[in-house]
C-alpha cells in the first residue's frame, strides 16, 4: 500500500507540489494575518481590564467554534476558493494569539515593570526592554497552538475549494482510493508535526536567558 | 430559516447522532486517562512517556488521521470514535495527572495519619480534590470531541456534520447554516454549561 502511494506521488509529482505550496501558502498567510490583527489587539486590550476580560471571553468562545463549521459558514457568505478559506482559516487562528498575548503582557509582574520605571526608564522603554522579552515566550506558545490549528484546518479548507493537500484526502476517500489518501494524509501530518516542532524550538529560543 | 423550521425533526436526529458518538468517545477517552493519569501522577516516566505519545496524536491533523484510519478500520462509526479518543487523550491525562498532583501534601499526609490505606487516600481525598481540574479537562476534551465529529461525518459517522456535507454536495446553503449553526451552539453550550460546573465545584472546595 505505501508502495503503491510512492507510485502514485511519482507519478502526480506537479500535481503534489502545487497543492503542498498551496497548503503551506494558505496556513502562513493565515497565520500571519491573524497574528496582525490579534498580537496589536491584545497589546491594545492588556493595558485596560475591562477590554480584555471582554476579549478573553470573546475568544474562549471562538476557541470553541468547530473548524469544519467556521469554514463552511463562510461559504454561503464568500463562495468557494482561496480567498474565503483564508478568511476562515484567520478567524481560527485568532482567539489562540489574542489570548496568549494578553495572558503574556498581564503576566509581567508588576515589581519588575516597577523596578524599570524606578531605573529611569520610559513607557516605551519599559515596553521594549522588559514587557516584550518577557511576553514573548507566551505570544509564541499563542502562535504555536494557532500554527497548528491552520495547518491541520487547512485539510478541511478542501471542501470549500481552496485546495492544499486536503484535496487528495477528499479524492481518496471519495473513490475509496488508498494510495492517493495516503498521498494527502502522510504528508500533512509530518507538516503539522514539523511546525509544532519548528514553533516550539522558536519558543525556546526567544526565551529570554534569564527566565529560561 | 424556513428551511430549518421545515426541516427540524432532520437537525434533530443529527443532533441526537452528534452527542452519542461524542459522548461514546468522551466517556472511553475519560476512562482510558483516568488510569493513565493516575499512574502518571506518581511516575514522573510515565507521564512523560504519556504526554509524548498524546500530544503525538493531538498534533495530526483530523482529516488526516481520519483518513489513516480508513485502511485499517475502514469507514464509519468506529473510524470516528478512535479519532476522537485519540484526539482527547493529551487534554484529559494532563488534567487528571495534574490535579491529583497538586493536592497538597500535608492533606494526603493526614488521611494516611487517620489509618487510610492508598486506595482510600485516592478515592475518599485525591480525586475529590482533584476534580475541579479534572473538568476543567473534560470541558475542553468536550469541545474538542464536538468539533472533530463535525468532520468525522465525512468518513459515515453521521451527526451534524451530515448536513453540512450534503449542503455543500447539493448547493444549498440553508442546510449548511442549519448543520453548521446547530453544531457551533452545540460546543458552545457544553463549554459554558462545563465551566458552570467548574466554578460551583471550586467555589465549594474553597468553602
């Protein structure tokens, strides 16, 4: 059987590259998206507590909104194609960001943004030097999760047409054909493995020494 | 609208079907990690090896996963459930071993002065406290479950995802808002009536 979807690969090569580079194109541009929207936001929302325990909860209940129905809500409104998967696959990929950044910046302590200011630093010093660095560790776990979440959402985006590897998915099991299944699902997993594992080496990294 | 109004008694038996097969995955996945995450809870090894292996399995794409389990178990009802057990695991064991784990010491301590042999101490005094943070789990594996059911109708599970498919096979976008819409406030009703559950039980622990 694994034989048979090497074959298979082999022998539909451009057609595999074209929807692995759509797959990779429709996550990343989601996924930079949303964190263009979510990252401002949830700086914007962490300095006043009303406004974020009203994000927070906006988000935990688009958190819960199933992927496969987020996308095929949006195609009654947008049609089919590339454009309305990427915008269903943006509105998945906020509430994680959104969250991660307010839990981040609110997790700075306050002794230490006080020492700062008692250094003589400015707000916008403070915000650069020591709320940002102190953050990042868990804005990217945000970006981890929604990385994963759109890669994985992107097989789904198949139904709606905006193609990636969840094309061949669809086809296989439609005609009940093993080796082109095997040719969307075996390489789609290692790409969602390979992004957890790529997120979370970035996460580690950008953690600043001193709390590592 | 009409045509969900026309057309309840359908969104219904797809309702019915969606909260069988995700409650059969919850309730295997819960059971399955409860004795895992017991175990885990006082083997360090264990619960690495654990949360290794299920954040593997949470990591794999549902479309995906669903698909790999089509050569083995072909499609289906069974296809579905192993999906969503799969995809719970890492939720439910993290949760049960964590919880048990941050029970304070000095209260195991007690029980075990009063004469409790370790099963007591787990029932009577570990998992009790535990629990809060057990729901806590067994709300997001909720959620989790309700949304990978919706694209298990694809391999013949059946529930709400059903109606979604058909909709989007026959172009008619009414039955795709019915499926859709039911099962976004199917997971959202869980979800708060689950946290619901967790406050009453913290604010009675800390009572």
């Amino acid at each position: 059987m694994f034989v048979d979807a090497w074959q298979y690969l082999l022998l539909h090569r451009a057609q595999f590259a074209t929807a692995f580079g759509v797959h990779v194109t429709i996550s990343a541009s989601a996924l930079l998206l949303a964190a263009a929207i979510a990252i401002p936001a949830g700086v914007f929302a962490a300095r006043k507590a009303g406004a974020a325990l009203a994000a927070i909860n906006i988000a935990n209940i688009g958190r819960t909104l199933p992927s496969l129905a987020v996308l095929a809500l949006v195609l009654p409104l947008l049609g089919t194609g590339f454009a309305p998967s990427l915008v269903a696959l943006t509105l998945l990929a906020l509430p994680p960001i959104l969250t991660h950044t307010i839990a981040g910046l609110q997790g700075v302590e306050a002794d230490v943004v006080d020492a700062a200011r008692g250094m003589g630093m400015t707000p916008s010093q403070v915000l650069r030097q020591i709320e940002t660095p102190l953050a990042i560790p868990v804005v990217f776990a945000g970006l981890r999760t929604a990385a994963v979440q759109v890669v994985s959402g992107a097989v789904l985006a198949a139904f709606i047409g905006g193609g990636g590897l969840g094309d061949f998915i669809t086809a296989g099991i439609a005609m009940m054909a093993m080796p082109q299944l095997l040719v969307g699902a075996i390489p789609v997993t290692l790409l969602s493995l390979s992004t957890d594992y790529l997120f979370g080496t970035l996460e580690r990294r950008l953690t600043p020494r001193g709390i590592r | 609208m009409t045509w969900f109004l026309r057309n309840w008694d359908q969104v219904a038996i797809a309702l019915w079907e969606h909260v069988t097969i995700s409650l059969t995955a919850l309730s295997i996945s819960f059971a399955i990690s409860l004795a895992v995450g017991i175990v885990a809870a006082r083997h360090q090894r264990v619960y690495a090896a654990a949360i290794a292996l299920a954040g593997f399995l949470y990591t794999i794409p549902t479309l995906a996963f669903l698909a790999l389990l089509i050569p083995v178990v072909g499609l289906g009802r069974t296809n579905a459930i192993i999906a969503m057990v799969a995809f719970s695991l890492l939720i439910l064991i993290r949760n049960v071993a964590t919880g048990i784990r941050n029970v304070p010491f000095e209260i195991v301590d007690a029980a075990r002065g009063m004469g409790m042999n370790a099963r007591q101490v787990l029932a009577r005094v570990e998992l009790p406290l535990a629990l809060p943070v057990i729901i806590a789990g067994l709300r997001v594996a909720a959620v989790t479950v309700i949304s990978v059911t919706v694209a298990a109708a694809y391999v013949n599970a059946g529930g709400l995802g059903t109606l979604i498919f058909n909709g989007i096979a026959t172009d008619h976008p009414p039955k795709i808002w019915a499926g859709a819409l039911t099962a976004c406030a199917l997971a959202v009703g869980v979800d708060l009536s689950l946290a619901a559950l967790e406050r009453t039980l913290r604010r009675r622990r800390t009572a």
